[in-house]
C-alpha cells in the first residue's frame, strides 16, 4: 500500500498551471504489492525515487527496488543527532510539539538539509521526468519539499497549506495501524504523544516559514544564499514545469 501518495501538479497558481503527472509526494515505499508498484511505474510513469530518510530508516525499512525506476538517498537530517522526523525520535521526546517546531527549524536551517533540498532542487531543473519523493511518514521532510516546489510555482500560502494538510487524512489508516502495533507496548501518555506526533499541525510549516524569513530574509535569498541555486532559478523552473 503507498501510504500518503499525492500528485502535487495540476493546480492553478497566479502564473499559470503547475504540470501534473511529475511531482508524486508519498510515504516510504515498504510494503509494496503488484498492483501498487504496476501503478508507479506504469500509470504514473515514476522514473526516479528521491528518499530523504536516514541511513538507519533505509537500513530497517528499505524502499522496494523496481526495476526501472533510480532511487535516490538525500538524508534530510544527517547533520542532527536526534532525528525528530523518524519514529524511533517519535517516540523518545517528550513534549512533542516543541520537538515538532525544533525539527522543523533544522529542516530549514541544518547543513545537511540545506545540501540536500539543493540537490533536489538543482536536479529537477536539470531533467524533467516524473518523480516521487518521501521520507518515514511523507509528512515532515517531505511536506517542506512540497511546499517549496508549490511556492516555486507561485501558489498561494493557503494552496500550500492545503496539501500539506490532507496528509492527516491521507495517513489515518497508516498511523492507526503503527499505535495498533505498539499497544501494550507503549504507555497510555506515550501512545498519546505518538499520536500528536504522527499528524502535521498548520504551526509546524508556518514555524517554518517564519525561520526561513529570520535565516534567509525572504525565498529569494534562501534559494540563492542558502540552498546555492542559480539566481534564476524559480524563473527557470516556471518555464519548465508551469503551463501559462
């Protein structure tokens, strides 16, 4: 089952269209069936897999390799001791919402974020071609790397939210199926914090939004002082991938 799949494309920003069919957002790709891995590589045509996960996240829970289609390692947080995205760092944090929002200033602000959304970036800009890109739970990692490719394609901050939002909806089976997983195992206020911690809150990117602003000073600054792109970047990827 892909867990917490969406095509980002296809909706109207104040430049034009962004194209569907080449911006698949998900979950990690795990517990894959015949006609879940037939859908990716032969409905939606997914030629390259981009995994913002750790090593140890990759180690315990593999993507499914199929065949004809890359898949791509860019850990997100390699440079953070405590990985508050996973949910082994889940589960060991105590006030959840504060770890929440320090996760978020990392996703933005750490080193190793910064190399990697400029990797992402700078490479689909280079080849067009229909992509998927996750983390654990495809909502924190992944939910900031689709907020960047809809604010590079003039989308309104309420379009934004919107998609980052319906991961709620999108992961109610998944996350059940985890607190499931964990009873007995796991105490009431733990199960409780785990649940918080498995759902994305309006907060959490507009936490981001505002240390980017305080870090970089606007988006422009963040793409070209931070993450390293062209000067041109976003006026490239609108000719690219934005139909007028």
């Amino acid at each position: 089952m892909i867990t917490n799949f969406r095509d980002i494309g296809d909706i109207t920003t104040q430049l034009g269209k962004l194209e569907s069919g080449l911006f698949f957002r998900s979950g990690e790709l795990t517990e894959l069936n015949e006609s879940d891995i037939n859908f990716l590589k032969n409905k939606c045509g997914i030629k390259k897999v981009y995994d913002f996960r750790s090593a140890d996240e990759i180690k315990k829970n593999p993507d499914l390799k199929i065949n004809g289609i890359e898949i791509s390692n860019i850990d997100i947080l390699a440079s953070i001791t405590a990985n508050g995205a996973s949910l082994e760092g889940m589960l060991s944090n105590s006030d959840i919402h504060k770890s929440m929002l320090e996760t978020y200033t990392e996703i933005v602000t750490s080193q190793s974020a910064l190399n990697g959304y400029s990797k992402f970036l700078t490479e689909i800009l280079q080849t067009k071609q229909p992509i998927l890109f996750h983390c654990f739970a495809g909502k924190d990692r992944t939910g900031f790397a689709a907020a960047l490719i809809l604010k590079i394609s003039g989308a309104s901050d309420e379009q934004i939210m919107k998609d980052y939002l319906k991961t709620n909806e999108s992961r109610k089976i998944a996350n059940q199926s985890i607190l499931n997983s964990l009873e007995g195992k796991l105490s009431a206020s733990q199960i409780d914090d785990l649940k918080v911690a498995l759902v994305v809150d309006s907060s959490y990117l507009e936490h981001a939004k505002e240390i980017l602003i305080k870090q970089f000073g606007s988006l422009d600054n963040y793409l070209t002082s931070g993450l390293k792109l062209q000067d041109d970047y976003i006026e490239q990827f609108q000719k690219i991938y934005i139909q007028k």
